[in-house]
C-alpha cells in the first residue's frame, strides 16, 4: 500500500468514525440522561460521563405510565399491518404481473399514482372517513389507512416478473391454478424479498407518528411514538423519564434490526431503485 | 394415432404464425418438428400441449379432440429448454409436484417418483436441490417429473440445447433408450438437424409455419421434396449448382452448372425430363462428389482431415462453394485444384424457379 492510500484511508476512517459519533451521542446520551434521577439530570454537575445508576426511570416508566399498553397498541397495530400489507401487496402484485385482464395496466399506474401521493394530502378525508365508521380510538382507525403501501406492490411485480415463464407453465400443465403458483411457488421463490418487506413495513409501521397521534386521543389507546408525548405532566418536563420511554419504544424495532440487518439493507435498496 | 393435427392455425397479433398444419404421429412413435428459428416449431409443440391457444383446426390426442381443453386435462407431459425446474424443492418434490397437487395418495407418490428415478438412474439425487445437480442432471429431473404423470404423449422442447456437446449426444442416446422402454409417443422440438435424424422415426421439416415435408429420417436425406429439405438434412449441407439443361434423352439429362468453364454433369430422372434450356438446381451431396480426371474444376481452399472421413472446401471459378466428402483418403489436396463429378443417379434436381424437386 501507497503512503498516499495510506493516509487517504486514515482520512476516510477518521470522517467515518466523526460522523458515527455525532449519530450515536443522542442516544448514548438519552442512555445516560435515563439512567441518572430527575434532578441529577438537571443539576450543573451531570457531565457527559454517566455517574449514577439509577433504573427508577425505566420502572417509573412501565409501572407508572401506559406503556405496557402502548406496547401492545403497538404491537397489534404494526403486527397486523405488517401481514395485510404484505398478503394483499403480494396478491395484488402477482395479479398486475401475472394475470392478463382489462385495465391491468391502469390498475399498476394508479398503484404508481398512490406511490405519489404524500399521506399528509390525504389526513384529512381519512380522519373524515375513520369518524364515519366510527373508528376513531381504536386498533381498525389506527391500522386502515395506513394498510396501503404501494412500494410493496411495485416490489413483488419486479420480482414476480422476473420468474420464468417456463416455470409457470411447468405448474400449469402439472394441473396447478393461480392459487397454486403463487403459494407454492412464486411466494417460495422470493421468500428473500419477502422477509426484508415484511421488516421494513413492520419498523415503518412501528414508528409512524403522525397518524396515530391524529386518530388516537385516549391515553390508553396510543402507539409508542405517540405515547411519549404524555410522559410530561402539568408540573414540568421529566427527562429521565422520557428517555427511558423513548429508549424502551426503540429497543423492539433496533433488536429486529439488529437481527435482519443484512434484510433490511437489502429491501431499502431494492424499493429505492439502488438494486433490482 | 396417438396425435392427429388437422388444419391447425395460429397468429399472433394479425401474423399468421401457423398456417394450416396437418399431421399424424402414430402411437408410441417418436415425432420430430425441425427447422430453422422462427419456423413456427416451438409454437406448434405448445398448441399441442394447450399453452398457446390454437385459432383454427382440431388437435386430437388419442382420437380425443383437445382443441378447447386446459393444459393440464390433456394428458401430456413437457419437458422445457430451461427445464423450469423449482429450484426451492428437492428433487423428489419435483418430480412429486403434481402428484401433490392431485392430492394423490402419499404411498402411490412415493413409488412413482422412485421408479422414474431407478429409471433415470437419479435414486441418489432425490434429496439434493436443482442447484446442486449437473446440467444432465437436471435434464433427467425435468424428464422425471413428466415421467411421472405417466402422459399419453411426451413433449420436449429443445431439451438439449442447453447442454455441452458430449453430454448431448450421451442424452441423445438415454432419450432413445427411455422412448423405447416406455413405449410412449414423444414428440421433440429441435433446430438440429442432426438430433432429428438420430432420435426420430417421423421428421417434420417446418419453414415459416408450413410443414415442408414429414417422413423417415432417411426418406428425408435422399428423397427432399423441395430445395429447402434438402439443404436443411444432412450435415455438411446439399450442394447447391444452378445450371442450365443443355440436352436430354433416353432418362439422362445433360446440364452445364453456371460458372463450371463448359464442364458437364449427367442426371438420371424417372419423370419427364426438363426441356432444352431449361434452368434447375443441381443438388449434390458433399459424400456423392468424386474425384476425377476433367469434370468440374474446382481449387480447394481448406481440406479438414478428420480421419477416416476428409472434407474438401472447394470454390468455383466463379466463387462458389462445393464441398467434397472424402473417405479414409490420405492425398493431401490443400490448395490444388481438381475435377470433381457425381454419379447421374446421385444428383437432385429442383425446379430453377419453385425450388421444387423434379423427380
């Protein structure tokens, strides 16, 4: 190696390195905010260098606060959201890709159109809508609009579109339907792609704000996201407590990450066009 | 018969693709559709096993009319180019796939795909992937998994393509075998020449969605109908000279080949003899030359020697290219010039014009 390649690497590692920090200090910082007393946080002494131990935030949080409910709001919510997106997107896909029909290609371009359309234009008729059924409040008011992702759609057709047409007539001449390609061999056969959809969906879903905090307004019904807003009460902000939140709400998405990191990258590639 | 083609048609998009086919392939024979690309073939093999619908004409499968039945309700099995295999089941389950979904009995299963496998010698494959198998391999699992739908008729389409030389005459020869020991009517889709002559004992010589001729594989090689069956059978190909008829008598015409300098070529017919003048096709078959004293003068530009067989490139003073096949010669003719001719009794004529033969 060049002493010139060795100091661009030195270089390159050192702007990495700085940008990793100043992503990482708000968390380590929320960490060490969470894990210190309410007034140890305030006072001029609490340094960037976590010096108490202190869980009673984090129990205060849990016991003392809705956010074993949040938790399961959250959970049901994302969870089904994840399953019906990924189901009807499929079927949706494999029908626009596969199946020959009048308006085929005008039912793909509204998918396309939809993908456009930013979901702040529609809040209001959809908060309209979900009043008329009376869903204001509840897990359907909460997971309905957010049922429809068209990147999913877009996704499985490109990938629905490459398997060969030879296999389909293979299963088609084997006495095979529709219903049988697509479960048991178009699903199997991308079943990659279908797991880093299903992760991406299930962390978007889990960290959706704005919706939630719209259709939501009893305490006990709230998402997550939405639920640390009403960790502050009338007497003040409480940061430790609210870092403690904020950190327990992440905690889910970041060890799924975590988990199916080499998935996720992949999905967020393939639907933002990096890799098809 | 097992299958029966009468009048079939077929176009796509305003394009007549197949223009009013009609066939016979006896039961348990072994049809082969040949020709060059874009002849219709392919088309015609998947309007038999109902994946392109057909526009005109009846398909009968053992005296049943299948014109208007779905693909899977007609008793044949496919094998692709590509093989389709699934390549996220194992073998067994591909070969078992529509037994599965026929929901039949899990112990008929299990037999069934172990005799296709014994049959193709794949008993140690069963539990591997289409990934982890050769590409002969994975031609034995796509004929497995149509064997084991025990068909009423077979149908390939350019199987071997895919395949590298050596293991394609290896499976040229396990094709034969396995037609003969099932007993039932295959029917083959090749752009070989060669595959055609080796596996079939009917040829269909397909040009622009027309059947040019069907027969034997012999009768195809001596007997063409037209130039075109001609020059598509055999290998190296017809040699083609058109010439003029310069005099006829007594079954003999006489013809001088254009750009031959005056040299002449006798040919014997059985019918009426082309007039004085007339223009033809010579058509002379590279093993049918000889080497002669005089005769037609030709300068060789490459001479192959593969052994017990040598081809000669030659060119016309004309430019024209003949090729000569020699057998177990050992003169080294590189870049000589010579006289060759044929036996009146070898030589083809086609109509000048029609490209028809004149027998």
């Amino acid at each position: 190696m060049t002493t010139t390649r060795r100091i661009e690497n030195l270089i390159m590692t050192g702007l990495t390195c700085l940008g990793a920090a100043i992503w990482f200090f708000p968390i380590y910082w929320a960490f060490v905010t969470s894990i210190r007393s309410e007034d140890r946080v305030v006072s001029d002494e609490a340094g960037l260098i976590p010096d108490e131990f202190n869980l009673g935030s984090y129990i205060d949080a849990l016991f003392n606060t809705q956010m074993l409910n949040w938790y399961l709001n959250s959970i049901v919510t994302s969870v089904v959201i994840t399953v019906v997106v990924i189901i009807s997107g499929m079927m949706c896909a494999y029908a626009i890709s596969q199946l020959r029909f009048a308006g085929r290609r005008l039912l793909y371009v509204v998918v396309l159109g939809s993908f456009m359309v930013p979901t702040q234009a529609l809040v209001v008729t959809q908060f309209i809508l979900m009043d008329t059924l009376g869903a204001i409040n509840t897990w359907t008011g909460i997971i309905l609009p957010q049922l429809i992702v068209p990147v999913v759609i877009i996704v499985y057709k490109q990938f629905f579109d490459a398997v060969p047409k030879e296999m389909r007539e293979a299963v088609v001449l084997d006495g095979g339907g529709e219903y049988s390609l697509l479960f048991r061999i178009y699903l199997p056969l991308n079943w990659g792609i279908t797991t880093a959809l299903a992760i991406v969906t299930f962390i978007m879903s889990w960290n959706q704000f704005f919706w939630p905090f719209l259709v939501v307004t009893t305490e006990d019904m709230m998402t997550i996201p939405v639920g640390i807003t009403q960790v502050n009460d009338a007497f003040g902000v409480f940061y430790a407590r609210l870092m403690s939140v904020a950190l327990l709400g992440a905690a889910p998405v970041a060890i799924a990450y975590l988990i199916f990191q080499k998935r996720v990258t992949e999905a967020v590639m393939i639907s933002s066009g990096v890799k098809g | 018969m097992s299958v029966r083609l009468t009048d079939v048609r077929k176009s796509f998009g305003g394009l007549d693709v197949i223009h009013g086919v009609s066939m016979e392939i006896p039961q348990g024979g072994f049809g082969v559709f040949v020709g060059p690309s874009g002849c219709g073939k392919s088309t015609l093999l998947r309007m038999i096993a109902g994946l392109e619908q057909t526009d005109g004409g009846k398909i009968e499968i053992e005296g049943r009319d299948v014109t208007a039945v779905e693909p899977a309700d007609r008793e044949v099995a496919m094998v692709f180019q590509s093989y389709a295999l699934y390549p996220h089941l194992s073998v067994y389950d591909n070969m078992a796939f529509s037994l599965k979904l026929a929901r039949a009995p899990k112990a008929k299963t299990r037999e069934m795909v172990h005799e296709a496998a014994r049959i193709l010698q794949l008993e140690e494959q069963l539990d591997k992937k289409p990934a982890q198998l050769s590409g002969g391999q994975r031609q034995r699992v796509a004929i497995g998994r149509a064997i084991v739908r025990q068909p009423k008729v077979f149908l390939f389409d350019e199987p071997l393509s895919n395949l590298d030389a050596e293991l394609r005459v290896q499976m040229r020869l396990e094709l034969t075998r396995l037609h003969r020991q099932l007993g039932t009517t295959m029917i083959y889709v090749t752009h070989d020449q060669v595959e055609a002559m080796t596996l079939a004992d009917r040829i269909f010589v397909l040009r622009s969605g027309e059947v040019q001729q069907a027969g034997a594989p012999l009768e195809l090689y001596d007997n063409p109908d037209n130039r075109f069956v001609g020059g598509f059978i055999g290998s190296p190909s017809m040699n083609f000279l058109p010439a003029r008829v310069s005099g006829s008598a007594d079954g003999m015409i006489t013809c001088s080949p254009e750009g031959g300098e005056g040299a002449t070529q006798q040919v014997r017919l059985s019918g009426e003899l082309p007039g004085e003048g007339a223009e033809v096709l010579l058509g002379i078959r590279p093993e049918h030359l000889r080497v002669v004293e005089g005769g037609l003068r030709v300068r060789v530009e490459v001479a192959e020697e593969l052994g017990d067989v040598s081809y000669l490139y030659t060119r016309m003073p004309d430019g024209r290219e003949i090729i000569v096949e020699r057998h177990r010669s050992r003169e080294n003719l590189d870049g000589a010039t010579i006289g060759i001719e044929a036996d009146p009794a070898d030589v083809l004529v086609f109509d000048g014009d029609t490209g028809q033969r004149m027998r």
